[in-house]
C-alpha cells in the first residue's frame, strides 16, 4: 500500500523554516516599515482618520499591530506543530510564507499605500 505523504526524516527543514521565519518576518516587516516612513510621512496614520478626533489613534494603532503579530504568532506556532516528514515540507514553507505575509502586511495597511490616488 502506498503511503499518501512521505513520511521520511525531515528534520533540519523542521528546525529551519520557524526559524527563519522567527528572524526573517520582523525583519520584512520592519523593512517595509522603515521605507513606507521615509516615502510617506506626513503627520498620522491613515488608518487614524476616523478616531483621530476623540484623540485614539494609538489604541486603534496598537489594535492593528496586536492583530496582525498574534496572528502571525499563531502560524509560527502551527509551523511547530506540523510533523517533520519530508511530505509536508511544502505545506511547512507555506505556513512559513503566510505568516510573513502577515507581518508585512502591517506596515502597508498602517499606510494606506494601495488607496492613494
């Protein structure tokens, strides 16, 4: 009987995709952050505008930023749980790219860029 998913040894994959992913998505992330503050630095947020006048953009900012890393905490964690066979090394780098996806994806929604004219 053929077995579905290779089930042989993939244990440096294991060890190195979280990993890198550990290191590598903040990296991203703050990458893209620090280039989106020296294009586009001009006074708050546009994701402020609707509480900027009852004076919460920072807790709607630490809400934004709160969601995005436990949910990208939460895949790197799953990258943990997913077994080392060498069948699921796709289904591991995946996870892995989602989770930097993630990450990334915060500093483009803090501003705005795919909404300016």
């Amino acid at each position: 009987m053929k077995r579905l998913v290779d089930r042989h040894r993939d244990l440096a994959g294991w060890l190195v995709t979280p990993l890198l992913t550990l290191v590598a998505a903040p990296v991203l992330a703050c990458f893209v952050g620090v280039v989106g503050n020296l294009v586009d630095h001009n006074g708050p947020p546009p994701l402020c505008e609707e509480t900027i006048a009852e004076n919460l953009c920072e807790e709607t900012t630490l809400g934004v930023v709160g969601v995005h890393v436990v949910i990208s905490a939460v895949m790197w964690l799953l990258l943990w749980v997913i077994p080392w066979w060498r069948g699921l090394r796709k289904a591991r780098v995946l996870l892995a790219v989602a989770a930097t996806v993630v990450l990334v994806v915060l500093p483009v929604r803090m501003f705005n860029w795919f909404s300016q004219t």
